[in-house]
C-alpha cells in the first residue's frame, strides 16, 4: 500500500462520527441501492462489495430483498468491524480486509460486484473497474458509483480566488470512465449546505474524508480564514458530482 493509500486508510479507520456526518454518502448509497435492486439478477446471487465503509449500501441492499451469498471488504479492518457489527454475521457473509484495487477477493466469478462512493480514492479508478469487471460472472453486474471532479468546486473556486489552489483530491474525469465502454454512465450533482466553513472542514474530518492532495501543503492560519471566509461569501454550500456507472457482462 503507497503513502497516500495509507494515509487515507488511517483517516476513515480513525473517522469518530461516519454515521452522523455522512448524510451524502447515506443517500448516494440508498439510491444505489434501488438501482441494484432492479437488476435481473439470479434469485442467490454472488455479491461482492468494495469499501464497505460502516455498511450504507450493504443495509439498503438487505433492505431491498438482495440476498446470496456475499463477500463485504473494505481497506481499513475498523471499517470492516463496523459494518460486521451494524449489519450483523450470518452465514452467507464474508468480512474481509481488501484493498479494492489492487486485491483480489475470493468467491469469485461474482453476479453483483457493488461499491458506493469508493473508488474516487484508488489511484486509477478507471482500471480498477475495467478489472473487477473480469470478476463478473457470465451476466453479471458492476454498478458502482464514484465522484467527479466538479466535486468540492465551492471549496477550490474560494481558494482560486486568494490565488491558492486546493488540496481537495484530483477525481478522475467523467470520460475515462466512458473508454470502458457501460451499460450506463450517469452523473448527478448533489448540494450539502453548511453552517460555515468550519462546519464543512469539522464534516469532512468526522467522515474520514478530509485526506488532501499529495502536493499540498498546509496553508498559515491567516490565509487559511481568508479562504473560509471566501467560501462562506458563495453560501458555505458545496457539490458533491456523483457518476454511477454500470459495466454488464453478457452472458
């Protein structure tokens, strides 16, 4: 695992309030979980879940009537403990530690491979799914959903304006995921509103979220309030552009 990846393991591992902060995530996962739903698949199927996180679309998912046989992994073991205990052991689940894109789980070939706001961390999005796509079972479905890069423009725009640049992490563009050719590729754009700036920055800490760029530097205190301040002039709102994309296999 590279510097970075570890970096943000530890940040989610160490995140003190997922639940109560993550009501993006929450809805991002539910809906996903109403598109899954309506997937043909087999009455028991073989599920695979990537960066299971504390279990939003694993709960919606059982929620929905998904069962099968499932195989639930995410990097950080914390994360793994906390879904294990949210959802519960039963004897079609697996937990696994996993890192989603450089791993290789067991179970395989899979109906459903599944992961919900997830793989705007990997390295190379793109080829991590053009991967999982090869664990997919004749007719088989990947549908998963990630962030685009208009993701956090409020943030980055009051930054531009101070001359800065943000540390918010580089999401792969919405057309790498096209080259792989889905089934679907759509893109939403979400709004979260905030009380103030420090209230975004206390939310992405809470969640786990808040691991910067590699390049980027702290900024000093003083110009640190001017960005804040900046982004509170704009509504201390930002969007959350999610693409949710769909590989099939035919059978």
């Amino acid at each position: 695992m590279t510097g970075q990846r570890e970096r943000i393991a530890t940040a989610f591992a160490r995140a003190p309030d997922y639940e109560g902060h993550a009501r993006v995530q929450r809805s991002v996962a539910v809906r996903l979980a109403e598109r899954i739903a309506a997937l043909d698949l087999p009455q028991s199927p073989r599920v695979l879940e990537i960066g299971c996180g504390t279990g939003f679309l694993t709960r919606a998912l059982v929620a929905a009537g998904i069962g099968g046989d499932w195989t639930i992994t995410d990097i950080a073991p914390e994360m793994v403990e906390r879904c294990r205990a949210n959802l519960g052991d039963a004897p079609s689940r697996r937990f696994a530690t996993m890192d989603g894109e450089f791993g290789t789980p067991e179970g395989g070939p899979f109906d459903l491979i599944c992961s919900s706001l997830a793989l705007q961390w990997f390295t190379d999005a793109p080829a991590a799914l053009a991967r999982m796509a090869e664990w997919l079972a004749p007719g088989g479905h990947c549908l998963v959903t990630t962030l685009g890069p208009r993701t956090f423009a409020e943030w980055r725009e009051a930054h531009t304006s101070e001359g800065l640049v943000a540390g918010t992490p580089e999401f792969r563009p919405v057309e790498d995921f096209t080259r792989l050719a889905p089934a679907a590729l759509d893109i939403e754009a979400l709004v979260e509103s905030h009380a103030d700036a420090r209230a975004f920055l206390r939310s992405l800490k809470a969640i786990g979220a808040g691991t910067s760029s590699p390049r980027h530097r702290p900024l000093p205190p003083g110009v640190l309030r001017k960005v804040m301040t900046r982004f509170e002039q704009s509504g201390s709102a930002v969007t959350y552009e999610v693409v949710t994309c769909h590989l099939h296999r035919a059978r």
